[in-house]
C-alpha cells in the first residue's frame, strides 16, 4: 500500500459518511465517530507506511551491505495511540559476529519485543497514573490489539527504580530559606491475592514558600516532590536525592536554613543529618493531636481549655518541666496512661523542634497531611485495593513525575526506561548506515501520484527526497 492508496481510501470514506449523513441530519453523533475512526485508521496506515519505508532505506544502504546481510523479513506490530501500526522489519546478520540485528529497530530505541510506541506506552501510564489497572487497559481502546490489565501493571512495574535527573539549571537560584515537608501513605500489601500487613509510601516535596491565592488557601513556590518506598538503608538514599536537588539547583552559600516540617517520625528526623544546613520544625497538627488527646481525658469541656491553654503557655515559655508535671498530674487523676505517656515521649523527643515552630517566624504551617492525601492516598490507599512492593514504589514515583513535570512529559520517561534497556547493548553497529545521499528514481506513475498529492493541496511529508534526507539526517545524528 502507498499513500495515494490511503489518501484514497480516507477520501472515500468520508464522502460516503458525508452522503449518508445529508440524508439523516440527525445522525451527526455518527458522523462525527466516523470522521474520527477513518482519521486513526489514515494516521495508523501512514505510520505503517513511514516505518516499512525506514526499513527499505536501511536495505538498500551500501554501507549496510558491506557490514550486515539480510537474513528474514517479519511483520511487526506495533500498538500506538491511533491503532496497530503493521510494518515490515529484517533481521540482518552481522557478518563479523554472526549476530543477529534489527536495525531498525535499534535506530528507533524500540527494544525487540515491544508492543506498544513511546506514545502509547505514555497514555498507558498517563490513565494508570489515576485510575485502576483495569479502567486504564479500557481507556486504551485502540486497534484490533486489546490491552489487558497486566500489560498495564507491566508497564508500571517496567519504570526505573531511579528516575531521570532533573535538568541541571545553568545558574543556581539565590534563595535565603528552603522548607521541607514530609509524611507517609499507609499502603496495604498485596501477597498471593490477599491483603497481608502495610508498606510505608514516604513523600518529601521541598518548596520555596508559600504564595496566598484566597482567603485560607496557599499554594507551594516551585514545589518539588521525591516518592517511593525507601525501606531500612535506603532512607538514606531518599535524603541524599533531596540534598542533591538543592546542591544542583540553589545557591547554599547564599541559602541561609532549609527547614524539615517533622511529626516525628524517624525517618524524617534522619533527614537533619543528610540535608545541608537544615533545622528540624515540629508539625503543629501532630503537636494538638497529642495535646488534645491528653486534654479530653479531663471529660470536661472547661477543664479540657483549661490544660490546653496550660499545655501552650509552657511550650511558648519553654518550660518542658513544667508540661512534664502536668502530664503526670493527667495521668494520677485520669484514666489513659497510654495517651499521656505517647505525649511525654513527644515532647521529649522533639521539644528543640517544637521551640523552633513556635519562635522562628520564617517557619511556615504545615500542609503535609494534604499532600499525601492528594500525592499517594487518591490513588494508593483510598480505595481497597492491594499493591506489591514493586508497583507501589513506582506509582509513588510516576505520581510525583507527573506533578514535577507535566503529563505531557512522560513519554521522557518512557524514553529513559527504554534507552536504559538498551544499554544492555552499548554499540548497535548502525552507526553511518545511511551516509551517502542516495536519489531515488521514481516511475512516472509515481510521479503523476505526486502531482495528484499536490492538487489536493496537502503537505504529507512533502516530496520523497526531502523526505529521504530528513531521515538520512536524523539517523545520521544518532
């Protein structure tokens, strides 16, 4: 098939949905799904088209001959965006190492056995990304190829365990105060299809500060997010990322403090030891969750404002002694032991971090209980559903991608992954296959096609030797 053929039959098509229509005008939903269907079978036969093409450019290059022969033409399949994409694909053998080649394949960073385009593999990622397995596999409807949800989870479980590196800016910002906010989604584990325990999805996001949009609501300056499981030692690996962010993108000779927002936590805490010039700030709300507690066991309302506002003088007076006698006055009158001892740990364990969120006025408030809702929970644990270890660490990461580059960048991600898979193969040999421009010879019934693509005013791709250059170029550039 060639593109007059496609054009031709694209063109029918329409006329004909345009015919029927005229004779039903109420009939414009089927129209409109018509147009849309010709539309992807035209694009998908075009793509079909371009890559057979590719493949005969690489056959009949001279320096291919000299370095490869041909062993076996096959049909390759592709699943893309616009419906399966057929093209032909050789195996060449290399005449040195007897290997078996397919160069296309490899000029395309297309790994041998891979089903879908870059593309498609994005949207897969994009639907996953939000929704279940199995509402993304139906999301993608698309050819004659069904997608399963196990393509999906394949698909999210394929991510790098590192993700690609931010690019680094060409002039470090000037930035005095860094914040850090940190939490964890409760994430249940999937084993042989049943639910067995919790994992910990640990979220830092690091901003600049926080701009008001209305009233009670701000938003993060330049928020930055860092996700996944990070379990026993590789906690440490979790902070030295957030440590090399801020190397790579901020001044720290003019940087004066980086605040960590903690509730507690020790993994949090740890992060003090490996983020230069960082303070530890204890979360307000984790602070009146333990006041609270502690103050409702007086079962009076009265009584209850009364130890609450005692509980604040001391903190703001810095008298831990005192908050600690308190509690023990708690405990000998009322019944709850378990909740007054849990508050004295707290402040014991963080009293220096309480000060600071008390005293320092550049310390901001808190959002972290949001974050995890709306970074890991939406989609982690809101819902009863179980996850490996594998997958959930690499939602946590695809769901932080997202929010740090834009949807429209994972197919960046999808590159990197398959780029990384064909590392395995450092030199593909398909170096300066095609670097003698060599002018095809057309028919004259090619050439009347070309003079019919013209009266029909059309740009597709323009004539065949700009074309061949074009791809001569970018396969030159690899």
């Amino acid at each position: 098939m060639d593109i007059i053929t496609l054009l031709d039959d694209y063109v029918t098509g329409l006329l004909k949905a345009e015919e029927s229509f005229i004779k039903d005008l109420g009939e414009f939903p089927k129209l409109e799904q018509t147009v849309s269907d010709l539309s992807q079978r035209m694009a998908a036969g075009f793509l079909s088209l371009v890559l057979t093409n590719a493949d005969e450019l690489l056959r009949s290059s001279g320096r291919r001959m000299k370095r490869y022969n041909v062993q076996r033409r096959v049909m390759r399949t592709l699943i893309s965006t616009v419906g399966d994409v057929t093209f032909e694909e050789t195996v060449f053998r290399d005449r040195k190492t007897g290997e078996y080649r397919r160069l296309l394949g490899e000029l395309l960073r297309l790994p041998e056995k891979e089903r879908f385009t870059s593309l498609a593999e994005a949207k897969l990622l994009n639907e996953a990304e939000v929704h279940s397995y199995q509402r993304a596999a139906e999301a993608f409807s698309t050819g004659q190829h069904k997608v399963t949800k196990a393509s999906v989870m394949n698909k999210v479980h394929a991510i790098e365990e590192v993700m690609p590196e931010p690019e680094v800016p060409v002039e470090k910002k000037q930035q005095r105060y860094l914040y850090i906010e940190a939490d964890e989604d409760h994430i249940h584990r999937q084993k042989d299809g049943q639910n067995d325990g919790c994992m910990i999805g640990k979220l830092i996001y690091l901003f600049e500060g926080k701009d008001d949009v209305c009233e009670g609501r701000r938003k993060l300056i330049n928020p930055f997010y860092f996700s996944g499981l990070y379990q026993g030692e590789q906690n440490k690996d979790l902070w030295d990322e957030v440590e090399k962010y801020i190397r790579e993108h901020y001044d720290q000779d003019y940087l004066k403090r980086v605040y960590i927002n903690s509730d507690g936590a020790a993994w949090i805490k740890a992060g003090k030891d490996r983020v230069y010039k960082s303070r530890l700030v204890a979360d307000r709300f984790h602070l009146m969750k333990y006041i609270n507690r502690v103050a409702r066991l007086t079962g009076d309302k009265k009584l209850e404002n009364e130890a609450k506002g005692r509980f604040y003088k001391y903190i703001y007076k810095d008298k831990l002694l005192a908050a600690e006698k308190l509690l023990t006055r708690i405990k000998n009158r009322y019944e709850g032991e378990k909740a007054v001892e849990e508050c004295r740990i707290y402040f014991e364990n963080n009293w220096d971090s309480i000060q600071l969120a008390f005293h320092d006025k550049k310390v901001l408030g808190c959002s972290a209980e949001g974050h995890v809702s709306h970074v890991l929970s939406e989609r982690m644990s809101s819902r009863p559903m179980g996850w490996s270890e594998v997958g959930s660490d690499r939602m946590c990461k695809l769901r932080c991608y997202v929010r740090n580059y834009g949807r429209e960048k994972l197919v960046d991600l999808v590159a990197y992954r398959r780029a990384k898979e064909l590392e395995k193969r450092k030199a593909t040999g398909t170096d300066g296959l095609i670097a003698v421009i060599q002018r095809k010879q057309y028919t004259s019934e090619q050439r009347r096609a070309f003079t019919y693509i013209e009266r029909l005013q059309t740009r597709i791709g323009g004539n065949t030797t700009r074309k061949i250059l074009a791809i001569r170029e970018q396969i030159d550039n690899i």
